[in-house]
DNA sequence: CCTCTGATCTTCT
DNA sequence: GAAGATCAGAGGG
C-alpha cells in the first residue's frame, strides 16, 4: 500500500494558529474518537472560534485561569472539554500558543463511521444527519467526557483529527455569523465567529425542512 | 410552526 | 443565589 494513502493527522503548526484561522480551517476535516465501542469518525460542518481573554464569551475573558479553564492555556492541539448547563459535554480543540487562551468549539459533525453506536447512545436522534448536529449532541454519541479533557489531539491515539482535505473551504462554502447563545456578551454577541458548511443539513439549529409535494 | 421550561453542575457574586 | 458556549418535551397557534 502506498504511504500517500495513509490518513495524515492535523499537526501542532495547524493548531498554533488564531481561533478564526482554525475554526475555518478545520471544516471538512474528519474527527475521530477511538473508544470501547470502536472508533467513531465524522467530519465537522460547524464551528465557533473563542477569542480569549478579550472575548467576553470566551471562559477566558479577562485572564480568568481556574481548575476549569485551565486547559485553555496549554498548546494549540489540547481538547478543553466542559460540563454545560450540568448536562451536556462539550468538545473544545485548543489553539494558538501556549498560555494564549483561545479554542474552537466543535459544535457539529456529519457522521460517518460508528452511526450505529451513535443511534444507541442518542436513540432519540431523528436520523443519522441529527446524531452530532448540535455540540451536546455531538458530545453524547462521540462519548465525549471528562476523561477527554486536556487529551493531546497530536500525540493521542484516543481523540484527534484527521486531515480529510488540504486546503480550507473555499470561502464561498463556509457560512459566517453570530454565535450561538452567547446574547449576554455585549458587543461580542454579533461578532460573526460561528463557521459551517453552507446547505449540510448536520449544521445545528437546521430542522429538517418538508419536502413540498407539488 | 413557535415559545416556554425543566434538568443539573460549575463558577462567580 | 444566579447564570450559563444545550437539548428535548409540552403546549399553543
């Protein structure tokens, strides 16, 4: 088998970059959580970048480094996984350099391997483009957890992202706008920092529309 | 189609 | 004590 074949993993250089940079950048690359159940993979449509201590949405607003936040400080390439709302996990990649605290929050993923996994950890997914369309859903059937959180996607071979295309979208493919519930942040609320694909139907907040009979 | 609300835990006031 | 990078279910139009 030739080497060309071999899926090539994202690198420190991809992830030591500004959260706008990589959040773009990182639409249409292949996630991919090597579990008990096996190993599940899909590839990310939606993302949102976290500027760091100036972005009042961010954990990270004004410096502020706890227990919890701690992981947004490492290298570009860490995961910062948190408990929302008390219920749901999310899935962070950290980027830029150390002690810089910027990240991406992967809000969703069109599935690809592992569907059936999935459908059991989510049965109440209305089909497979449901299952991660949405960042606690994407969470709960990755089986993303506490575990994961700090996790080196470089060096890991639990969780890490594989390099599905080359180059970032073309521009005219990727879809800006205003973050998601995030109103309370003031002049930071309209800022266009949440990313998609333009017409994937796994982009979160996207119910499915009726076909109309004619 | 839409809006409202409960669930449940961490952090900060 | 309150609010939050959410989701699913209930109820009304």
């Amino acid at each position: 088998m030739p080497e060309s074949a071999r899926p090539v993993r994202l690198t420190r250089p991809f992830y030591r970059r500004d959260s706008v940079a990589v959040a773009r950048a990182l639409l249409g690359q292949r996630l991919v959580c090597v579990g008990p159940e096996g190993r599940l993979t899909g590839l990310i449509v939606e993302t949102e970048a976290y500027l760091g201590e100036c972005d009042r949405a961010a954990h990270s607003y004004n410096g502020r480094r706890t227990a919890r936040t701690e992981t947004m400080y490492a290298d570009g390439g860490a995961a910062y996984v948190y408990l929302n709302y008390g219920i749901h996990w999310l899935l962070n990649v950290v980027v830029a350099e150390i002690d810089v605290p910027q990240a991406v929050l992967l809000r969703a993923v069109e599935p690809e391997e592992g569907v059936e996994t999935m459908f059991a950890r989510r049965p109440k997914a209305r089909g497979a483009w449901d299952l991660c369309a949405g960042p606690g859903k994407l969470g709960a059937a990755f089986g993303i957890g506490r575990a994961h959180n700090g996790l080196d996607l470089v060096e890991s071979d639990e969780l890490y992202i594989e390099q599905a295309r080359r180059q970032t979208l073309p521009s005219r493919c990727i879809v800006a706008g205003p973050r998601i519930g995030i109103g309370y942040a003031g002049e930071w609320a309209a800022a266009p920092l949440r990313f998609y694909i333009a017409g994937n139907r796994s982009v979160s907040q996207t119910p499915p529309s009726r076909p109309k009979a004619p």
